[in-house]
C-alpha cells in the first residue's frame, strides 16, 4: 500500500517534469501559454490608457450670435468630454465638416435663442451626435446636457432674482429634490478599469484551454503511447498522469497568475480595493477547473491544430457569456446555463466583486464552492476519458 | 476549345482543394458550421437588446407619501426595478458586494417635509459602476425619475404663484435639449456589439482556414504535388486552393448580412455594392495575411496561434468599444495593422451614415494593400513549400 503511494507520487513527478519539458520545447504552445499572457494585457492596456474619451470635437452651429448664445459655445467648449473645434454660420457647413470627419457632432442654438430667454420663455438647442460609435455618442450627449443644464439653471436664477426671490431660496427653488449620484468602485468609468480585470480572467481560461489541447493533440500525433503507464503500476491507473499533467499546468498558470494580477494591475492602475487572500482563494479553484477541462477536452483532439480551430472562436463568445460588458441577466437562461460549462461564466463576476469592489470571501463563497465542484467534476470527467483512450490504445 | 476551359492548371487544382475538403471534417467546421453556430450562438446573447429591471435596493429613512411616490416611480423605470425596501445603509451595502443588487437609493428622513418647506433635499444614489454600461444605464435612468418628481414639485411652486401650466413648464425648463442622434436609432450597445462581432467571427475562421488548408500541404509532404497540379505556379496553386474557401466565406457573410437586416432590424442606409465589395475584400485580405504568417513562420501551428492572436485583436482596434481617436498614438497608428480596422470604417461610412464614396475609397485601398502584401509573399511561400526543413518531423 505505502509502496503504491511511494512509486504513484514518483510517477506524478516524472509526468509533471515531462509535461513541462513538453510546454518549453514548443515555440506555439510556449507562446500561447506564458508569452500571450504578457503580450495581450499590455497590448489591450495601451489601447484602452486613456480610459476615457476627452476632447471630442464637436462644431457649434450659432445663429443667434448673442452674448448668451457665445456664453453657452463657451461653456461646451470647457466642458471635459468636448472641445469646440470652430463655429460656422450655416448647418450645411458643419454637415460638410462632420462627413470630413473633422468634427464628431453639431450643437446647434437657434436664431431667437436670447429673446426666448429673455422674455421668460423656452428655448431649444439641438445635438447631432454620431451613434455609429457608442462610446463617442455618450460623451458628446452628456458634454452637452451637462454644459446646457448649467447654463439653464443659471438662467433660472437669474429670472427668480429679478423676481425679488432671495439668493438661497432661488437656488433650493430651482432643484427640489436632486439626486447626488456616487459612482462606486470606478468613479470615473474608466473602459480599462471596466474592461482588463475580467478579461484577464477570460485570457487566463482561454490561452490554458487552447494550449492543453495544442500539446494533447501533438502527443496524439506522435501515436506516442501517452495513456499507458509503465508495468510497476497495473495497466489502465491514469490516475499518475492526469495529475502529473494537471500539476504542470497549474505550475505555470500560477506564474500567470502573478504576471497577470501583481504586474498587469500594477501597470495600468487598475482598480484593486481586495485582498489578494480572497483573490487566490478563488483562483485555485478556478484554474483547476479550467485544468482538468482542458485536459477532459484535450482527448478529442487527434491533431495539434485542432485545439486552435475548434476553441478560438469561443474565446469572443466565453467574454460576452461571462456577463463582463453584456448583463448576463439579457442573456437567455438556456444559454447562460450551458455557458455555466466555462469555469469564467462563474468566475468573472465575483471576481470582480472580490478585486475591484472589495468583498470578502463570505460574499461569494456560494461561487467557491461551485468552482470547487466544477474542478472535482472535471477531474472525473478527464480521468474517464483518459481511462477510455488507454484502453483505446492498448487495443 | 472547351476542354481548356475545363482543364487548366487552375480547374485542376480547385478540383483538387474540393475533394480535400470534401473528406476533411475539420475543414467543414471551419467554413461552414463554425461560422453559423457562432452566429446562433451571437444572436441569441443579444436578441433581448437593452438589459433592464437591474435590481435597485432602496433605503426610505423619510417614509412619507412623497418618498414612496419616488419609489414607484424608480421602480417603474425601464432600466431599474426595486428589490429591496426598507433596508438600513450597512444592509444595502452588503447585497452590493453580494452582487445582489447593483445600485442603493438612500432617501434621508424629513425629505418630504423639506419640500413642503420650500427647501432643498438630497437623495442619494449609489450605483455600482463596475460594468461602466450598466452603471451608466442606471444613473441616467434614477436621474429621469428624479428629475421627473423634482420638475413636478417646481411646476405646483410655478403655479401656486400664479402661472398657467404651459408658463409653468417654460419656467422650469428655460434650454430644452433636443438630442438627435444620427445613424443608430436605437442608441443600443448590442447593435454595436453584435454588428463588430459577427464580422470578427468570419475574420477569425478565414484565417484560420487559409492556414489550415494551406499549412497541410507543408506538414504532409504534398505541397510538391500541389504546386505539380498547378504547373509550378504559386499564384495559380494559391487562387485554385483558396477560391472554394472564398465561396464559402461568402455564404457565411450572406447569412451574417441577412441576420443584420431582417433580424436584428438593422438600418442600412448607404451604397450596398461597396459593402459587398469591400466583405470580399476583407476575405481575401486576412487570406494573405495567412499566406504572409506561413511564408514567414514555415510553421503551421505557429502561424495559427499568432494568427488567432492577430484576430483577436482586431475587436479591441477596431474602435467600435472605446473609439480609437480616444487611444494614445501607438495604438492609433497599431490600428491601421488590421484588415478589420479599415472593414467597420467601411461598414459604418456605407452602412450606417450613408457617407459620400469618396470616403469610402480609402478604407478599400486599405483592404487592396493586405491582398497585395500576400501576392508579394507567394515567392517566399513557394520556397517553404519545396523546402524540406519545414516538413512535419515526428
């Protein structure tokens, strides 16, 4: 009994070793699973820098030419989403510039702008603002509103004072009840403090469930007789080398987990209020969840360019599936329950809570478990099908 | 006459790539069942549009006629739906990191009696802004319903002092925001998601397939024969191999054109010839850029993994989530390095905005200089094909 122990752990150890070699000796596995880790988070990292859009050109249509109206392309113009590039005299001129793609919007003030405003009644200023690209479209709608608002609410307290209505009651008139919203955990809205935390996750899953099976397939080629195990042990205990692999993958993917979560975040600023206990809690599990799929996946593979063709594709879908910048609660139920089937589905969110929120492991520990169980599932599953290919190999 | 028409060099290839394809299962999954599963499997993430009833827990500290009036009216919002009631601060709090609830509104006591009074009172709302989309969604939604109560308030103060109702509503709004919001009706993220993401597909299993197909004849030894079939040529042996692979791709794009228009009730607006043009175009673009990646690497498997990266990455440069103006400059100039990038300057220039021609014709060039990268490759790619050193060793 002791013995079996003794000679099973040494031929983890030898499997563990081997599989290791195997990662390093191969410049497409060797990319996908420690360069890409480094390479994608900086390369998403520079793009989304600068978090957020400023400046975004817009043109300002002023047929009313006025004090007000001039006071008002100012206040556009200060505005931190927008920056008046010129002012036109026509709608048709600004047209031109906008399909130029000088501008990204119009802000048009009409021509009896101050006598409306004068004579206490309403006026009405338009924005063009191109929805083609959503991001811009939020930001020059709410440059606008924000400096259009301002600006109408000093209009009203300038009608209520000449009213003869004292200074403090003006301002309490104008706004009865307001709303003080608090943005949490990512005030500004930064797109890379939104987007980089879960799809490191994400890349963390994909890059190990490709590269599992970039390796499984090759030993597969090779015909090699990767199931079987030498005579001491009876034929068929796949036990040693399922966990040998899985040991090996973990090593490394405990390496990426440091490039991705000490250095990454470190880089880019990204938003860090947990504790990194709570944090590799959940990715022990996690990891060998994703492990021992990938392992479970990889026996369907007969040739090494299979993982590639057949996982690719899913790594866009797995991104959307895990709710990161789509709710999952508009995803339909059938679907998200098969998405359940990636460990990121369950992942991304109470990662997120956990790191960039700041929960405690009691928050999310129905997830833990779910992750733990989803581990020791697949590890069943991988040893099942890692059995059937012995056998399938010996015949 | 008709016999040369029929048996060329190039005839006898394609003929040759058909029946490859024909026994491959693999490469039935890359051009045609791929493609559509993923596509099925985009629609059904975005077919219910806008997220909404996003759970809100409500702290009424005030609990007056006033305070629940907000209530409902929050709850009646399309975006938020009330969870929660009558919780205290630290409960509310809890549920946010629970993830229960993605936004708390605090309404402090005496918040009522503070209207009635002439005063200002505040109420307080935090959202969890973790998921910017979801975040913004509330905020804007809460503030409507807010802005709603508070205008109503200012109206009866308006006209409690003498002023009719349409006074009233000048009074309390003296600049009226007229939005207008041009090229996208809908102001809907997943129209902009699943219009990039689609597309990003097809990219994906275009490359993918030019390198598998191609890369089998390196490993296996039958690139001499290939290149016999096509009397010697690299350029025949290339158009008679990838020209089913462009067909198919064509299918896909079919599918995902029509599954835009009729299904997700897309607007088309400008000249579809272009866009047609330019789909094939985007085709053929990424199948030189395999041909480039294989040229270069001699590597099959190496040259599927970089090409994955490489599509990939597209998405994120492709300025469809966070606008590439509003990148630093290396990223900027990095995003001119993808076929894609010039595609959706294409797609949205023709097919959303209507935009004149002209403007069209610089992202087409664009697409014509990837096509034309790969033509200049085929002598390199012939060398890989005859050489012996990349062939597949056990």
């Amino acid at each position: 009994m002791f013995r079996k122990i003794y000679t099973g752990s040494q031929l983890v150890a030898r499997f563990f070793t081997d599989e290791l070699k195997a990662v390093f000796q191969d410049r497409g596995a060797l990319l996908i699973l420690l360069i890409a880790l480094v390479i994608y988070p900086v390369i998403y990292g520079i793009a989304y820098k600068n978090e957020v859009v400023r400046n975004i050109p817009v043109v300002v249509v002023d047929l009313d030419n006025t004090a007000s109206s001039r006071q008002l392309g100012r206040m556009i113009d200060a505005s931190e989403q927008l920056v008046v590039t010129s002012g036109v005299g026509s709608l048709a001129d600004a047209k031109a510039q906008f399909y130029q793609g000088d501008v990204s919007g119009v802000v048009l003030i009409p021509n009896d702008f101050e006598r409306e405003l004068m004579t206490s009644g309403q006026t009405t200023v338009s924005v063009y603002s191109d929805a083609a690209y959503f991001m811009m479209y939020k930001q020059t709608l709410s440059g606008v509103l924000r400096a259009s608002a301002t600006f109408g609410a000093g209009v009203e307290i300038k009608r209520m004072l000449a009213k003869g209505v004292p200074m403090e009651q003006a301002m309490a008139r104008r706004d009865p009840v307001a709303l003080q919203s608090v943005m949490l955990f990512n005030p500004a809205g930064g797109y890379n403090s939104f987007v980089i935390p879960g799809l490191l996750i994400v890349i963390l899953q994909q890059t190990l469930l490709i590269g599992i099976g970039l390796l499984g397939g090759s030993e597969r080629e090779r015909r090699r007789r990767r199931f079987t195990i030498p005579g001491t042990l009876h034929s068929g205990a796949v036990m040693p080398v399922l966990f040998g692999k899985a040991g090996a993958y973990f090593f490394i993917y405990l390496i990426n987990v440091v490039i991705t979560q000490v250095w990454v975040y470190h880089w880019f600023a990204l938003p860090s209020k947990g504790e990194l206990l709570p944090v590799m809690a959940l990715m022990v599990p996690f990891l060998l969840a994703v492990t021992f799929m990938g392992l479970a996946v990889s026996t369907f593979f007969s040739r090494r360019e299979h993982s590639i063709i057949f996982m690719v594709f899913l790594s866009p879908l797995a991104l959307f599936l895990s709710g990161l910048s789509w709710p999952a609660s508009a995803i339909p139920t059938w679907l998200n329950g098969l998405a359940k089937l990636f460990p990121s589905t369950t992942m991304v969110p109470v990662f997120l809570q956990v790191r960039t929120m700041g929960a405690g492991l009691n928050h999310v520990a129905g997830a833990f478990y779910t992750l733990s169980l989803q581990a020791v599932l697949y590890a069943l599953l991988a040893l099942v099908l890692f059995y059937i290919a012995a056998k399938r190999n010996k015949a | 006459m008709l016999n040369r028409i029929y048996n060329n060099d190039f005839t006898n290839v394609l003929r040759r790539e058909v029946s490859r394809i024909i026994g491959s299962r693999t490469t039935w999954f890359l051009i045609l069942i791929g493609p559509l599963l993923s596509f099925f499997i985009v629609i059904s993430i975005f077919r219910e549009g806008v997220p909404a009833d996003l759970p809100v827990a409500v702290v009424d500290e005030d609990n007056s006629a006033t305070s629940r009036q907000l209530i409902r009216m929050i709850d009646a919002t399309r975006i938020a739906s009330v969870s929660r009631c009558a919780v205290t601060l630290e409960e509310a709090r809890e549920s946010i990191f629970a993830g229960t609830v993605e936004a708390v509104f605090y309404i402090p006591a005496g918040m009522e009696a503070a209207v009635l009074r002439g005063e200002k009172s505040d109420v307080t709302l935090f959202v969890n802004n973790t998921n910017v989309v979801k975040g913004g969604l509330l905020q804007s939604g809460i503030y409507r319903a807010v802005n709603t109560l508070s205008t109503g308030v200012k109206m009866q103060t308006a006209m409690k002092g003498g002023a009719v109702q349409s006074q009233a509503l000048e009074q309390v709004y003296p600049v009226r925001l007229d939005s207008r919001t041009l090229f996208n009706p809908f102001t809907n993220y997943a129209y902009f998601l699943a219009t990039a993401l689609m597309p990003l597909l097809i990219v994906v299993f275009t490359l993918l397939g030019a390198i598998y197909a191609i890369g089998l004849e390196i490993r296996n030894d039958t690139g001499k024969q290939w290149l016999n079939t096509a009397g010697d040529c690299m350029v025949t042996a290339l158009a008679g191999k990838l020209v089913p692979y462009i067909f198919m791709m064509l299918f896909s794009v079919s599918v995902m054109n029509y599954l835009l228009v009729r299904f997700m009730d897309f607007p088309f607006h400008g000249y579809w010839g272009a866009l047609i043009l330019g789909q094939i175009l985007l085709i053929v673009a990424y199948q030189m850029v395999g041909v480039v990646l294989l040229s270069l690497t001699g590597n099959t498997r190496l040259s599927l993994s970089l090409a994955s990266a490489y599509s990939m990455m597209a998405f994120t440069f492709s300025g469809l989530t966070f606008p590439v103006i509003g990148m630093p400059l290396v990223a900027r100039f990095f995003a001119h390095l993808f076929p894609f990038y010039y595609w959706m300057d294409l797609f949205i220039g023709q097919g959303l905005k209507n935009a004149p021609m002209v403007s069209s014709i610089a992202p087409l060039l664009g697409l014509l200089i990837f096509c034309l990268l790969g033509w200049m490759m085929t002598p390199r790619l012939k060398r890989v094909v005859l050489d012996d050193q990349y062939r597949y060793k056990i």
